[in-house]
C-alpha cells in the first residue's frame, strides 16, 4: 500500500511539476518578446532636390539616455557640455533649430575626440540607409560630405532619442547643403558669443583657442578675444566643409555652434551650476547662385510603421503565478486524498 501510494503520489507531482515549467517556460517566452520589441530602428533618405544621394557613409552613435527630468550623455560622451532644449521636456518638443544644433555640436565632439562609431553605413541607390536594433536611449548620426564631380553634398547631423513606448522604425531627412566650386574666393568667419551672464560675466580679458576643421581633418589654431571683437575670417575657393572646435570650454557654460554654410557662430551658455539653456538663432540665406551656396528644408524625423503591441506584455506573469499555485493547491488535495486510501 504504501508503495502504490508513493507511485501515485509521485506521477501527480511530476504532473503539477510539469505544467508549472510549461507555464514559466511561456513567461519567459513573453519577457523574451518583450525585450526584443523595446529596439527600433532609423532609415535615413538622403535626397537633395531631385538628386538622389548615393555612396554617402553614415556613423551612429548612443550618446546617452533620457531620464525623467534630465538628459544624461554616456559612455565617451559622459562629459560633453553641450547646450540642449528644455531638459524637462522630450526631444520632439524642442524647436528644430535647438535640435539641429545638439546634433551638430556632438557631431564636432564626435570628431575631434575620434570616438569610435557604434555602428557604420552607406546609402544605397535610393539614398537610404538603415540603422536596426537600437535600444532605448539618446543617439547621434552622422555622415560624411561626398563629392560628385564639382559638387560637394554636406550633411547635417540628426540627434534623435529612441524610446520602448514609442518603438518604431523611425524614417530622417537630414537637411542636405549643396556647394560647387567657385571661381572666387569664398568668405568665412567664426565668432564667439555670450549669453545669460550678466550677473556673473567671464572674465572677458581673456582669450580663447578656437580650432579650425577642413573636412573634418585638423587644420590650425586661431585665438579670438575683445582684441579682435571675437571674430576672425578667412577664404577658400574650394568647395569644402569647414567647422569649428572651442578648445576649453569655460566652467559653468555650455556650448552650441551654429552655421549658415560660411558663417560659424560658438555660443557659451552660461549656466551657473544650473539648467540655463538659452539659444541664439543664426539666419540661413538661400544665395540662388549655381555657383554659391544653397539650403534646404530643416531636418525631419518622423516616426513610422510602428510595431504593434497588443495589451500589455506583463499582464501573463500575474496570471502564470496564480496558475501555477492553484496547481500546487491541487496536487496537495491529490495527495491528502491518496493519503486517506
């Protein structure tokens, strides 16, 4: 008797056993589905009036990631001080012109520091280029000029946040400037700005090191100060793509650099050890010269095809516990009743 009583005793747990790791192993499947649904991608189309961009490489980068109130840069990216928008509100309630900018200036960081890429591409015939399994948190791209013949296409730098609750394939059009070469020299100039400071000025005696870029290759050092009104200038005939680099960057300010393809403007935001976030708009003008400089429409990102999601993928575990106990409870009744035979 008492062995029977085992054998049975035995099969009806292995029985209970055997649905409580059914139903985990279903759980699992359902956290498992979970995790893979919080990644989305970005495709960029790179398209310049009716050109259509091919053979334009492409960098990504994930420089950091959004918490509740804040904005919090990362990994090689953990100590830039760049000046954002409105840190209490998402990326997608700032002005273009404030997005435009963060994307531009991490871009330049990206650059003079050489931080490896997180990921690489190249637009394909259609001017398109994809960018998959990106997690939750704040990313960069950005991609490099290209020249066709006597024309150079520079484009702007997309800073873009990619989140679990809006998980989607995100489709870009970054802004695509368009030079050719001209037969004269073509003007540039850099100056530096101050913003938010008047109750505790920088000491303006000083000067400052700016760094000159040519085609994102190091050219030389320039020093502006009250000398020379913040400001200097130079020429180039050649269709190239300049940007500059404040060296040191003073304590308690951010920085933002603005450009409108020959005019580049470094603006030090004072913060005082707070969230001060004021920007300064620089005009862009459409030249109309074939030979000059032409703008586009700003940078638009769109969120598109997103993946569908049906309840919420938590609601299994709370009834895969309760299961799994209501079978313990039946195995245990199963047992006290063969115990009683």
């Amino acid at each position: 008797m008492t062995g029977t009583s085992f054998r049975k005793i035995s099969r009806s747990a292995a029985v209970c056993f055997a649905l409580v790791l059914s139903l985990w192993c279903m759980a699992g499947t359902f956290l498992f589905a979970s995790a893979e649904e919080t990644t989305g991608s970005l495709t960029l189309w790179c398209v310049k009036d009716n050109d259509i961009v091919s053979g334009m490489n492409w960098h990504l980068y994930r420089v950091g990631a959004r918490t509740d109130s804040d904005y919090e840069f990362g990994g090689d990216f953990a100590d830039c001080r760049t000046t954002l928008g409105d840190r209490m509100q998402p990326i997608d309630k700032w002005d273009a012109e404030t997005v435009e900018a963060v994307g531009e200036t991490l871009k330049i960081e990206s650059i003079v520091r050489k931080i490896p890429s997180l990921a690489d591409g190249t637009t394909d015939d259609r001017g398109c280029v994809t960018f998959s399994g990106l997690e939750d948190g704040l990313y960069l791209a950005w991609g490099e000029i290209l020249r066709v013949g006597n024309t150079t296409y520079i484009p702007s730098a997309l800073f873009f946040e990619m989140t679990g609750e809006d998980t989607a394939l995100l489709n870009a059009y970054p802004k695509i400037v368009m030079k050719t070469r001209s037969d004269s020299d073509q003007r540039y100039s850099v100056r530096k700005v101050w913003e938010n400071d008047a109750d505790e000025p920088w000491n303006r005696s000083v000067s400052i090191t700016v760094e000159r870029y040519c085609n994102d290759q190091y050219v030389d050092e320039v020093t502006l100060s009250e000398e020379n009104d913040w400001t200097f200038s130079w020429s180039d005939e050649d269709a190239n793509d300049w940007f500059v680099h404040e060296k040191i960057i003073p304590e308690h300010y951010t920085v933002s650099y603005r450009e409108n393809n020959t005019q580049y403007l470094i603006v030090n935001t004072y913060t005082g050890g707070g969230n001060v976030t004021t920007t300064t708009a620089v005009t862009t003008t459409d030249t109309g010269s074939s030979t000059g400089t032409t703008t586009v429409t700003a940078v638009t990102t769109v969120p598109q095809n997103k993946i569908v999601q049906t309840g919420q993928l938590w609601w299994p575990v709370p009834a895969l516990a309760g299961g799994g106990i209501l079978l313990l409870g039946i195995g245990a009744a199963l047992r006290k009743k063969e115990d009683e035979e």
